[in-house]
C-alpha cells in the first residue's frame, strides 16, 4: 500500500497505513473477513484523534480484503466520509470457497460447498464472530459515506461480479468502474496509474480541502 499511500501524500492527504490484525507487526490470531478489521480501524482513528492527528475529513482506501474491510468501516463508523475499494469481495460466504478452489483447484474442487460454509462457522465459533454479518452487501446499505468500487474484468481471484452487486446494494451512494483487462495483481500494481488517479479525484470530489492537511 505504501505507493498509494505516497501518491496521496503527494496529493497533501494525511496518509496512514495500517497492517491489520495478523498482519505484519499487528497482533491476532485470526481473521474475520472485515467484522473485527473494521473495529480495529476505528480504535486507530480514535488514537490518532486523541494525539491531534487527524486533519479534516476522513477517507478509507482499501485493496482486496482491505476493500470489503474499508466498507464495514464505513457502515460502522461515521467519521468516515469517503470510500475507495478496489476489488472487494461481497460475501465470506461467497468469496472463501471461490478463492479456495481458485488456489488449491485440485484439492479446491473437492470440497463440497456444504463443507466450505460449515468451515466457515466454525471458524465464526473459534474466532467469536458471525460469518453472515461479514456480508459487504449489508454493510453498504448501511453506509452514509460515498463508496467508489474498482474493479478489474479480468479478476480470477474476487470476480468482478461481486462489485457489480455491492454497487447494486447501493446505488444511491456508490459509483462502480470496471477496468477492461486488468487482473487482481494488475489493479493492486496499477501499471497506468488508472486506480490512483481515480482514486484521488473521488477523494478530491468528497472530502477535497477538508481531508487534507
């Protein structure tokens, strides 16, 4: 994340990375597909308010599993304003069987969907959270901020027919760009800066001067 960080500093956004929970230096065991991600965010946006660092409006930008996280923190916290998500996925209960397959296609494939979704609840059970609520399409009902959803239509790991349905969920709030060609690796990478540049015009569009420092 840390050229998009730099291209919207360079843009005069305050930009703060994040690893989440398991990730990187952040402590956690286990995943929750956006539900705890989201709660976590929000105490980072509380630290940084209690230590005068926040500037103006707040934006969230996420890629991935970053994205679908970026959206419940947006429906559970109204500070934020405006939201990028680049390839979200719509559901765990959707998006964990396809990717499995997706990754592991020989193993993938056998694995009946019955046995993906009871998975996944024990999962739910272990890590204390509900895998009916990780579902981004709820979320972004429940969203006052504007959300831009990007997609590649080449993307073989979160089709791109899950945005189509978040942004469906939304239509008043939401504005969805799918970029012909690109694939999952391709739009994180960004090779003709098409995502950044998007990216920083919604956030020019609705925070503008009141996100940046």
């Amino acid at each position: 994340m840390l050229p998009q960080a730099r291209a919207l500093a360079d843009s005069g956004y305050r930009a703060v990375l994040v690893d989440l929970r398991g990730r990187g230096r952040s402590t956690g065991k286990y995943m929750t597909f956006g539900l705890q991600e989201a709660k976590d965010l929000s105490q980072v946006i509380d630290a940084l308010e209690r230590r005068g660092l926040l500037a103006g409006y707040l934006g969230v930008y996420g890629i991935s599993y970053g994205a679908t996280t970026s959206i419940h923190l947006a429906a559970a916290d109204r500070r934020i304003r405006a939201v990028v998500a680049v390839e979200p996925f719509s559901t765990a209960r959707e998006e964990v069987p396809h990717f499995a397959r997706v990754v592991a296609p020989g193993i993938g494939a056998l694995i009946s969907d019955k046995t993906y979704q009871d998975s996944l609840d024990q999962a739910g059970r272990i890590a204390h959270y509900d895998p009916d609520e990780a579902d981004a399409v709820k979320a972004i009902q429940r969203t006052s901020a504007p959300v831009l959803i990007m997609h590649g239509t080449n993307d073989w790991v979160v089709p791109y027919q899950q945005s189509e349905r978040l942004h469906a969920a939304a239509l008043d709030h939401s504005e969805l760009v799918l970029v012909p060609y690109l694939g999952h690796v391709a739009m994180w990478v960004d090779p003709g800066g098409h995502v950044a540049q998007r990216a920083r015009d919604w956030f020019d569009r609705w925070i503008g001067s009141e996100g940046k420092m």
